[in-house]
C-alpha cells in the first residue's frame, strides 16, 4: 500500500508487518519466469546480520537467477527484497579489467583508499607483490584473491558469491575458502554464497539452503 490521503481527507499510513532488521537481507520471490518458463516459485528466506547462508542446487537450477534478484540486477520478478544498501559481489568470473594492474583494479572500485590501505588490502589476501601485475600475469587463483580483496575492501554490510571458487585444484579451492572464511568471520557480512559442492557449504555457512524442482523452489521450506 502506498501511504496517501483518502477521500474523506484522513491520512492513510500503511502497516508494516514486518519491521525490515537493520543489515539482514529478506528475499520473498513469488514467482520468476523467463518468457513462458517458469523457473523460481515460492523462495522466501531471510539472512541476518553476520549470518552466513549457503544456496546449494544443481547446475541449471536457478541459483544465479536468485542472486541476481537477490542483489537488484534482476528486477523482472514477482515479489520483493530487502537488503542493505553497501553491497559486494564475488562471481565466478573475477571481472578484472585486463589494461589496469592489480592495485588500480582496487582503486577503481575503492577511489577512497589510500595507496597505503589499497597496499594492504592486497596483502591481506596473499597478493603482496604483485600490486603492480597486470591480470593476465595473474594466475587465476591469483585474480580469484584479488576479486575477494575488492570485494572485502569496502567493508560490505552484505556479500554475494556466486561459485567464487570453482575450476580451481582441490588445494587451491581449500585455501581460498579458508581465506573467504576468515574475511567473513572478521567482517561479519550478511552474505549468501552459491554453490554446486556441498562440502563447501557446509563449511562456509551456518545454514544451507537447497534448491530442488521444475520451478525451483526451497527444501525443505526455511523461515
Ligand atoms: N537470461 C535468461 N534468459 C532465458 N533463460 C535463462 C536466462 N538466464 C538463465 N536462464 C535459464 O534459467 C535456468 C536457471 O539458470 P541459472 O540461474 O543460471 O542456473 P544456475 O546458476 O543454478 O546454474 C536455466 O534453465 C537457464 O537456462
Ligand atoms: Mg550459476
């Protein structure tokens, strides 16, 4: 309901059921088709503050879907979310741009640090000399480090990984969801991460989520 003035000149205020936790995120969506295809249907869940909350399901499922309706990307749905306004997102791709080094890939998302701070940043994640590296110098765990340094950078209220750490050897894998674990538990994000493999959801969040079906809904059904 959108608040107005009724006819008879009284004020109408709308009832807000539910008053929206500061930081959390809460994700009603109906519905979501893609023309005639139905793809999502009843997915309703809330992430607290400092609660990390794994989506798990099958390739195809929909789960990049929700996280673009998740993060604002996708506003084509039924229904509604709310979610804080500082924001970072880790996808599968590091999306680093090829002509700026490492630490300019930083600043231009962060324009506010200081060299001294964006410097540290990279540190943080293991990238300590290679500021200057070019991306195609990286490895791809490398960028994977450096995209969860802009990630983290800004000190998120809310963090979105969609399969941050596939293709990468099992030992590579482990580290970087170890480095992901210890950022997250330093920062205290409300964060939903994607993932295919169950191990890593069971060791990254406190609450795993799982997509099954033709539309794709939740199972068993979270509150
Ligand atoms: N832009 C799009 N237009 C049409 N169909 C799409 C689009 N994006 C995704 N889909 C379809 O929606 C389903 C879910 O895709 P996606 O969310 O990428 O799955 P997941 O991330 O779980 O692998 C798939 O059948 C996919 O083909
Ligand atoms: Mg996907």
């Amino acid at each position: 309901m959108t608040p107005g003035i009724r006819q008879d000149g009284a004020r109408v205020v709308p009832l807000r059921p539910l008053r929206h936790e500061e930081g959390a995120i809460r994700v009603d969506v109906r519905a979501k088709h893609f023309g005639r295809t139905q793809v999502l249907r009843d997915v309703h869940f809330s992430v607290s503050r400092g609660e990390t909350v794994a989506l798990l399901g099958p390739s195809g499922i929909g789960k990049s879907t929700l996280l673009r309706i998740v993060a604002g990307l996708d506003r084509d749905f039924d229904g509604s979310v709310q979610r804080p306004e500082e924001m970072a997102m880790v996808f599968q791709e590091p999306t680093l741009l090829p002509w700026r080094s490492a630490l300019q890939n930083l600043l231009l998302v962060h324009p506010g640090l200081t060299p001294s701070e964006a410097r540290a940043a990279l540190d943080r994640v293991g990238l300590k000399g290679r500021e200057d590296a070019f991306p195609r110098a990286l490895s791809l765990g490398q960028q994977r480090r450096l995209a969860l340094a802009r990630a983290f950078a800004g000190r998120p209220r809310m963090l979105i990984m969609d399969e941050p750490f596939v293709s990468l050897d099992p030992r590579l894998a482990n580290a970087m969801l170890s480095l992901a674990e210890d950022l997250i538990a330093e920062q205290r994000p409300a964060t939903i991460f994607v993932t295919h493999a169950r191990a890593e959801a069971d060791r990254l969040a406190s609450r795993v989520l799982e997509l099954r079906g033709t539309p794709a809904t939740l199972t068993p059904h979270p509150i």
